[in-house]
C-alpha cells in the first residue's frame, strides 16, 4: 500500500498520483532542493523526514520546519504556481523515501476535491508553522529557540541523540558556534 493510497481515497486521483509519480530515496544528509533550484516537481513524504530551511545568499540557513510522512511544502507549492525558482532548501533527516509530482499536474489535478483541499490544508499548516518560527525568533531569548530547534530536530529522526555540530546548530539557527555552545554548557 502506498501513501498515496492510504493519504487519498479518491481512486481516480490514486491512479493518476501512481501514473505522473516517481519514487525516490534519500540517505540522510542527502539534498533534494537547493535554494534558487528551478521546480521540476512537489515532493510527498512518504517516509523519513525532510527538514526545511531558508538559506541567504552567502549560505547562512536558518531552521523554518520539518514534513512528515503525507506532508509536501507549501513554498515549493508556492514557487511551482507561481514560476519561481525554489527559496528553500530540503535536506533528509534521515533515509527518506518521497514521490515526486511534477508541477505541470499540481493545477490539472484541482479538478479532485480531495487534491484541492490536501493542497490547501498544507498551505494553511506551514502558514500556522512560520508564525510559530517568527514569533520564535522575534519574541523569545535564544535559549528559548535553541531548545525548540533540538526537540523538533530531536522529534524528527525519533530520537533523543542528536550527531550535529554546534556550529551546524549555529549555522541554521543563525548565530555564532560559541553562542550556542554557551547555552549548550547553561542548558545541561
């Protein structure tokens, strides 16, 4: 049984998803969109997770969320509908499996209810998920956002032992490596 069968019981819209699909694996670390990539396709986990960061142009990145199984990014939703290149970067987690649809079937497939208000309902989600990241970053102390950062990285692979660096942590947080290794020290 794939995701797509068990995410959407529309079966004409099951056929199609299994039609224009492809299926890929990503090891963790693996990238699958970079910054400024032009968007060929919407990618769907389907296992494993994809963290999603925004990244300026002198490669500083700063954390925005993470997509779980049934889940697709909305600003790559967003830069297919609109013809922009992609203003994030996707990174696996961990080994991650994902079906790739390609952008020319987002728009035919608002013909399906079912599309329509999947595709909506991520909107609205990672809309809800980057107020949550601003306000992270515009109201609380970086202990505060650097606690946040660990446990969804942490959630995301299932695990309490995260392998990163401080300055990995740093570098997505957007701050210095003895900045977090400071709270790092504070918060043990």
């Amino acid at each position: 049984m794939t995701i797509s069968s068990t995410l959407f019981k529309d079966a004409s819209l099951v056929i199609d998803i299994e039609k224009y699909s492809k299926h890929k694996q990503l090891e963790k670390d693996e990238i699958l969109m970079e910054t400024g990539d032009a968007i060929q396709f919407i990618p769907i986990v389907q296992s494993g997770v994809l963290r999603i960061v925004r990244q300026d142009p002198d490669g500083k990145e700063v954390f925005l969320y993470h997509l779980y199984p049934g889940q697709t990014c909305a600003m790559a939703l967003n830069c297919c509908q609109s013809g922009k290149k992609s203003m994030v970067k996707a990174i696996a987690e961990d080994r991650t499996e994902i079906l790739l649809i390609p952008v020319q079937q987002i728009e035919d497939w608002f013909k399906y209810p079912e599309w329509r208000s999947f595709i909506n309902t991520t909107y609205g989600n990672r809309f809800s998920e980057l107020l949550n990241v601003i306000d992270m970053i515009a109201f609380n102390n970086l202990d505060k956002q650097l606690l946040h950062y660990l446990q969804q990285r942490a959630k995301a692979v299932n695990t309490k032992a995260l392998y990163i660096t401080h300055q990995e942590i740093a570098d997505e947080l957007h701050t210095h490596r003895e900045v977090v290794s400071r709270l790092l020290r504070t918060m043990e």
